[in-house]
C-alpha cells in the first residue's frame, strides 16, 4: 500500500478524486497538491451547509435570523425597527384573518414587543344611562367599597369599576378609548436564597435586608386568542390575593378537595426550606403559610381553627410561617426558631443586570486552578486570599486562581492579595446569586505589577480600596475586571432600603498604580481612580448616592452606560449611548469624543455630538428653557434595590428614549430595546384597529 493511501482521511474527498499516479507525484514534492485541495474542500463544505439549509430557509419557524425580512416582504410584513420580527412575520396572516378583534391587537403586542400584553375596552367601564333593552348592571355610578378586590385593581388593566367619561385627548375612560396594557419588567427566579434574620424566628427575604416585593412570573398561555388574566401576569404578589388564596387551600384541605390556585400548582413561585433543631432540613408546606402584615414583626400562633363545612366540625390546622409578599418579610411560628431559612422565590428585575441569580456566561479562565466553596465557607477559604503564606495552599504555584461559590449562601470576605502577574477570580456560578460582605470598611485589595483581580456574577455589600504590593514599581500596572457584579451603591441597605454609607465609594484606586477598571454588565457605587486611573464601562450603572462623584478617574471610555452623579475625567474618550444624570467636566475631550448620549446642558459645552438636549437646541426657533424642561430625564426609580432603578420612565419625551445611536434608548438598558419595540407597536397596530378607535400604550411595569 502506497503511503498516500495509507495517511489520506476520509473527509479528503476531492484529493481521493485524483488519479494515483497524481497523489503518488504529489507526495514525492511534499503533498502542496493536498493542501491546496483541502483549502477548496473547507469551501466546498461551506457551500454544501449553506445548500443544505436553503430547505429550511422556506419556513419562517427555521429560517435563519437574516432571511425573515425576505420572508415577511412576501407578505407585506414588515416592521420600522428589526426587533423580534419572527413572531410577527409568522402570525400576520392570522392577524389579517381575525383584523378588527381585541385578541388581535393582544396578540399582535405579545409578538412585536415579547412582552406581556392586555387590552381593555374602556366603552365597557364609562357610566351610561341604563336603558330597559340593553340593561348594563355593572356600569354604575359608584363603587361598592365592601368589594376590596375590586377596589385593589383600580388603575389596572384589570379593573372592573366603571367611571364617567374621560375628555382628555388621551383618556382612558371613553368609548373611543382602548388601552393596550403591556409588563415590561422581566422576573428572576432566585433559588434557595439565604434569608437574613432580624431576630428570633424573623427574615428578611432579601439577602441586604431591604423591602423587596415577592413577584409572580407571567404565566400567559400561546395562542391568538389568549389574554393575560389576573393571576397570569407578570406582578408582585398582593397580601390580599396571597391571604385569600392560602386561607382556600387550608378549607380545601379539612373539606377533602383538592383546589387549584394559580401560586401553588406544578411550579410554586414560593418554596421555603428551614433547618430545625435537630439539623434536618424540611420544606414547609403550603398549607402551613399565612399572609400577614409584617411592617413590625410578630410571630402567628402555632395553629388556627377552621369549621369544616360538611360537619361544621372545628379542626385545628398548624401553622409555620407567616409571609409579607409585599414587603419581602417572614415570621416563624411561636415555638419555632430554625437554625437557618432558605426560600425560592421571584423578584422584578428591569435587566439581567449586576449580581443576580440568571443564568449568565462565566469569565474564561482556562488552564486556572478552580477550589470551590459552599455553604457559607466553613473552612475559611475567602479569609486566606489576603496573606501570602495562607494562600500559598491555595495557588499552589500557580499563576491563576478560581474561587466559585456554589450557592447563593452569604459568605464574608477579608483582605485580597493578588501577586504580581497572577489573576483571581471570585465568582458565583451560573443561575446563584451569593453575598459577600467584607471584614473591613472599606477592604484592602493589594495588587502586584500586572496583577488581575475578577469579581463575576457576585453581589458585594462592601467597599475596595485597591493599593499595590509593597515590591511594585512606581509605574506598575494592575487591572480589576467586575463582570455582571454588583458593588452595592451606599456599601449596604437598611431595612428601609435607603443605603447605609452614601460618603463611601465601592472602588478606590491608589496614587502608585495604574489601575484599569472593566466594568461589564454590572452595578457600581462612586468610582474613585488615582490620577493613572482607567475606566472601560460597558452596559452598566454607576451609581453616587451620596455627594461624591460617581466617576473620578484620568480616562474613562463608557459605552451604554447610565452614570448617576458627576463625572469628573480628564480625557473622556469613545463614549456613546450613554446617559449622565449629572454633570460631566473634562479638560482634555474634543467635540465628537461623546456622541449619541444624554447629558446634562450647559452652554460652554463643546465636547457632545448629537447628544441631548444639545441636538433638539441646534433645532431653528428653539425656546432653550422649554427644551430643557420638555427633555428632562424622568426615571422611574433611582434608589438602588428598587424595580425599575435606573431606567427611564416611558413618560420621558420620545427624544430622550431614542437618543442612542440606533434610535434606542440610552444607558444601561439600551441592549433591550424597549423603545424600538414600542415604535414597532404603535407603527403597527393601525392596520388592525377598527375606525373610529383611539389604542393608547400603557406600561404598567
């Protein structure tokens, strides 16, 4: 056997096409003929792969992304903004078909926007004149305040109380109104969080300890002709709706029924485990929780009485926890003090944003030594990083070092030394959500030259002075990457939710060391550089919730970042899509050196291009002070902790939320393209309204 034949593979198709006497040639002069032929066959598989999905290419549900406005031009449809145009090139020819309906236009948001949606038809809730043909008992001129549930859902899309007539041009109670409801806010499940104890027998749900709403995710059913019903959408659980629900389950269980309830099905959005006296672990059950008011803490008796309904019989049934949905609180029964308490449950989240419990693509870090911690750290691996000698056992030679914390337990954190040329990585994995506090206020972190340090997917209530090892050179450099982490704004939270240190910055950089700090996907308090200070900012916010600058550093560059507070820089450079809620003073900036972002006017200000208000002033005729007052930035919260932080407010003027750079919404949350969705919807929805109708848009989250 020749050798050709003899190292040939099998996928060298073409070079087996050749005639022997070739190959045999070939190999004599050093085989340039196969490697020329191999070049063709990785070319030839390209066209092959490319040939292959031309099938699939027909059909809207498989096409690649890049074929679906071809598909959807076939048919005329077509959106303003390429944002999630599948779901509504498939479904237009049923939009067509069912054109004029309510279920059409609720359809037609879920699939344009992805999010959940509800129309209501305001001609149903204005009061009339009742007439003896076409009697409408629910339209009355008052309300029955017996009925709290329906008194709870007034503003919503699910209010039932009707309301004179609305003569505002965008009233909602009119017979010409119809108001397109749609829950903006995404939920994240967060399992086994640890709760944090206030006292004996009392929690607070969030790992900070400050109020957090418990949420129920959307659960909205496909289909054209589904609506999102109360129980079914995406919004924090009422006290109300929760206590009516548990106190059912508990009847249905004295009665022998079984009763379905929209919390407690196949996937509960509430779990709550608890370790008892004897150290096992239980889960408690449904039927043991009580909705309660728990604005101060109180402890519920160990069991309630019901009177089963056949027999009338009393029955007493236990009880173990009491729960506040709407404050994030829990209170074991009297007696019952458990060791530890973890709960499963929703919180609303605008973006997967900083340390939360998503899932998440970790950091590379190949070829690093990984030593895993659970459970708190019992061995005390995170007080070792911090003494060369103690962490020796830990790097083990090695230049590259992985904590991962496996659970969303708390773990507490002391001093951090990274070597020169070495990195550490503390990290969280995907889907955990942990917390770390620090031992020291602020904490030391001592960097040699070339030193890395990572913080990924962590939730950090504490504050880092970076300072460099005791051997660097005056000029050494050192970088900390913090990838979807958050530095808790104010170090922590109160029980009230205002932050503990407003005058405490997350990150302080030494004078003697050229610090680069990458902030990626993340949440940040005052960030304070030495005068070699580098900061790169990309899809994150910088928050100051005290009176210090959010940004102080020789250069930064920020990309789709929203910074709350002064900037202060010298050299702000490559900066776009971002938006600034305070101040930005540079020296050495050139015009251009910002672009496409919101920022606070001043007149001498020539470093911003096509930036806001700046571009709507430039128009001719422009009233600089109604300008400024008609593209003042609203956002829905700015407090930390809160739902919907950081985000601006859909009442913000239409200027500011198309700000970016491709017509959407700047900062931190310009990757979701609320604003490009919006647009698409309200372009859209003409074709099916019927005449003489009015669709107004309403974010309810």
């Amino acid at each position: 056997m020749s050798p050709v034949r003899a190292e040939r593979t099998p996928s060298e198709r073409l070079y087996a096409l050749l005639p022997t006497i070739y190959r045999m040639r070939d190999f004599d002069q050093g085989e340039p003929l196969r490697a020329l032929l191999a070049l063709l066959e990785e070319e030839l598989s390209l066209v092959e792969a490319d040939i292959a999905r031309l099938y699939d290419s027909w059909f809207i549900e498989t096409c690649d992304e890049w074929a679906v406005p071809y598909l959807g031009d076939q048919i005329g449809a077509r959106l303003k903004h390429s944002v999630s145009p599948r779901a509504f090139t498939a479904n237009t020819l049923a939009y067509r078909r069912r054109k004029g309906t309510l279920a059409t236009l609720t359809a037609l948001a879920r699939d344009v926007t992805g999010w959940p949606a509800q129309i209501v038809e305001y001609q149903s809730l204005v009061v009339t004149s009742q007439h003896l043909n076409s009697p409408r008992p629910t339209a009355q001129s008052t309300a029955d305040l017996r009925r709290c549930d329906e008194l709870d859902n007034i503003g919503t899309p699910f209010e039932r109380i009707a309301r004179t007539v609305d003569i505002r041009s965008r009233g909602r109670y009119h017979p010409g109104q119809l108001g397109l409801y749609v829950w903006r806010t995404a939920v994240v499940r967060q399992e086994r969080s640890v709760a944090v104890a206030a006292s004996a027998g009392c929690f607070y749900v969030s790992p900070l300890g400050q109020p957090q709403a418990l949420w129920s995710p959307a659960r909205s059913r496909p289909g054209l002709e589904a609506t999102t019903e109360l129980g079914l959408a995406p919004q924090p659980i009422r006290r109300r709706t929760l206590y009516r629900v548990l106190e059912a389950r508990r009847q249905a269980a004295i009665d022998g029924r079984t009763l379905p309830d929209p919390y407690f099905g196949s996937e509960p959005v509430l779990r709550i485990f608890y370790r008892d006296d004897s150290g096992l672990v239980r889960e408690v059950p449904p039927e043991q929780l009580v909705a309660a008011d728990l604005a101060s803490f109180w402890r519920p008796p160990a069991k309630l009485r019901y009177r089963r309904s056949g027999d009338g019989k009393t029955v007493e049934l236990p009880v173990t926890v009491a729960i506040d949905p709407e404050r994030g609180r829990l209170a074991f029964a009297e007696g019952e003090t458990p060791r530890k308490v973890w709960i499963t449950y929703h919180y609303g989240q605008v973006a997967e944003l900083g340390g939360g419990g998503y899932e998440r693509t970790l950091l590379a870090t190949e070829s690093a030594r990984c030593v895993t911690v659970r459970d708190g750290d019992p061995d005390g691996v995170l007080q070792k990083l911090g003494d060369a000698t103690t962490a020796s056992s830990l790097w083990q030679g090695s230049q590259q070092l992985v904590i991962e914390l496996l659970d969303s337990d708390r773990y507490q954190l002391g001093p951090l030394l990274v070597p020169a040329g070495s990195t550490l990585t503390l990290r969280a994995i995907s889907g955990a959500r942990p917390l770390l506090t620090t031992t020291q206020v602020p904490l030391p972190v001592s960097l040699g030259t070339a030193a890395t340090l990572q913080l990924d997917g962590l939730l950090v209530a504490g504050s880092l002075t970076v300072q460099a090892v005791a051997e660097a050179a005056p000029s050494s450099a050192a970088t900390i990457k913090l990838h979807h982490t958050t530095l808790v704004p104010g170090v922590s939270l109160a029980d009230t939710g205002a932050p503990q240190k407003p005058a405490f910055a997350s990150l302080t950089g030494p004078p003697t060391l050229a610090l680069t700090v990458e902030l990626t996907r993340g949440i940040c308090g005052p960030i304070q550089l030495g005068p070699g200070g580098n900061l790169l900012a990309s899809g994150s916010i910088i928050d100051s919730p005290g009176s210090l600058p959010a940004v102080l550093a020789s250069a930064a560059s920020l990309t789709h970042t929203t910074v709350l507070g002064v900037c202060a820089v010298i050299r702000l450079t490559d900066t776009s899509d971002c938006l600034f809620l305070g101040p930005v003073n540079t020296i050495e900036s050139v015009e251009g050196d910002i672009s496409y972002s919101v920022l606070p006017y001043r007149p001498d200000d020539r470093v911003s291009y096509r930036c806001q208000p700046h571009l709507s002033l430039e128009e001719p005729d422009a009233v600089i002070a109604r300008v400024l007052a008609e593209l003042r930035p609203q956002l829905v919260s700015r407090r930390y902790g809160t739902t919907g932080y950081a985000q601006l407010d859909a009442r913000s003027a239409s200027a500011l939320r198309s700000a970016a750079s491709d017509q959407g919404e700047p900062g931190a949350f310009h990757h979701l393209q609320q604003a490009l969705r919006e647009s698409n919807l309200i372009d859209s929805q003409a074709e099916y309204l019927r005449s003489s109708l009015t669709l107004n848009l309403f974010v309810v989250t």
